[in-house]
C-alpha cells in the first residue's frame, strides 16, 4: 500500500517512528493536527470563525468543533467495506487527512458518526448524470434519518454542505466519491448499532426494542414527576397545597355518635 506525505495532517512514517513500530505496522494513529487543519480550511473569513459544513453554524473553536471523518479511522468500524487503493489516493493515502475530515459542531457530529446523517445525489442531480458521471460535492445534500425528530435535525434535512470559499478553495476537501462511499457506510452503521441495542436489552427485533425504550421512557418520566413533586410536599406543608401523586392516605373518621 502506497502512502504519501500529508503536510496537512502529520505523516505515517513519523507516527511510525514515535511508536517504534516498522511503517507497514501503523494503524492509522490519530493526528493531533488534523483537527486544526480542518478547522482552518472551513473557516469563514468574514467572521474570523469557522463553521460546520452541515449546519453552516460558525462557532469559536473550542469544544463546540471537531473534524468529522468520513472513511473511519478503526478497521472495525468499516464493517468490511472496502476502500480500494483508488479510494485511498483519494484521501492522500492515509485517513488523518483533511481529504477525508469537515468540520463538525457538537450536534451535527454524534449523527455523523452514528450513520444518522449522510450525503447522497440530489433528485434533480441523479436524474441528469449518466452512470458513469463523477457529481460534484455541490450537487450532494444532506439526508437524515426519519428517527430524529429534534429541530435541528429537521433543519438540515435536504440542505447543501457548506463549502469552503473562494479564499480557502486551495486546501484539500473531501471530494463526491468519499461522500459516496460514507453513504454506503451508513445504513450499516445503523444496522449495528440496531443490533447493539438488541442484545444490550435482550430483544429480538426492532418492534421489541421500540417497546422496550417506550417503557423505560415512561419510567423515567414517572421518575421525573416523583422528584419534582416531593418538594412540594415538603416546602408549604401549612398551605395545603400537597402533590397528589404523594397525598398521604388519610383515615376515614367514623362518623359522629347520634344520642337519642
């Protein structure tokens, strides 16, 4: 396997002489510069900050963004996809490049990572391009599972990536075949963690699991309105105002004696 140098991300060979280990050995060690080789790339000039390519949000750095792979790092993480040598020039022969990582904040990254959100033609693209076409990264958009339902999720449903501009335009990006292949790698991903989900509460299919979630939800719920309730029978006992989840049960008083 052919690797080359990334000046962006830090290179194989001196990964493989800080661990002692020969080149061929490597396993692809996470590049403490990849991180801020990607940040600088999808950097919005104009604001001095840079951005999510999925959402388009800017944020200070921090820990509000992280670079997002897309052929993941781990082996075991690829269920057995293959990347072809041809995929791997792609990405400069090595996976701590910023050919295979964006910018991701917070809330866009877990559903990166979790296969919830994945990039794939456009109606109007795939239609128009003959089978044997390369789509450009502009005419991709975003699609996500129909099992997230929070606003922000929604929001970036059928929406372009945010790209870099004209002025940062020269650094190296993910090009539309890594973008393929993580939208083959997605539903797998969902389908193992589906399966994690199964075995971890002892469930046997989907129906089950939805089942199962439902109940502990409730549980939780009750849980929630329990604490939030006891206080209140604590605090103003002397205005009568107890929780009637909590009223403690009071004896029926017998009625009055009659004297004939």
């Amino acid at each position: 396997m052919k690797h080359s140098t990334n000046r962006q991300g830090g290179t194989p060979a001196s990964a493989a002489l800080v661990s002692g280990t020969p080149l061929g050995e490597v396993q692809t060690p996470r590049s403490p510069l990849l991180r801020d080789s990607t940040l600088h790339r999808d950097f919005d000039v104009d604001k001095d900050l840079s951005y999510c390519v999925f959402c388009g949000i800017c944020y200070d750095a921090g820990p509000q963004l992280g670079a997002a792979h897309l052929i993941p790092n781990a082996v075991s993480e690829r269920f057995d996809l293959e990347v072809s040598e041809d995929l791997l020039g792609l990405i400069g022969g090595y996976y701590e490049t910023t050919l295979n990582a964006v910018a991701a904040c917070r809330l866009c990254h877990p559903l990166f990572d979790d296969g919830l959100l994945w990039l794939e033609p456009s109606t109007t693209a795939a239609s128009a391009a003959s089978p044997s076409a390369t789509l450009s990264v502009s005419s991709l958009v975003i699609r996500v599972d129909s099992s997230q339902k929070s606003d922000h999720s929604k929001s970036l449903h059928g929406r372009s990536l945010r790209l870099p501009s004209l002025s940062r335009s020269h650094l190296p990006f993910p090009v539309s075949a890594v973008w393929e292949w993580r939208c083959r790698w997605a539903p797998l991903k969902r389908e193992d963690e589906l399966a994690r989900q199964m075995g971890k509460l002892g469930v046997s299919g989907p129906c089950e699991l939805k089942e199962s979630c439902r109940s502990k939800k409730k549980q939780r719920n009750k849980n929630c309105i329990r604490r939030m309730c006891e206080p209140c029978c604590r605090a103003a006992p002397q205005d009568g105002k107890q929780c009637k989840e909590h009223k403690p049960d009071t004896p029926k008083s017998s009625p009055p004696a009659v004297h004939t």
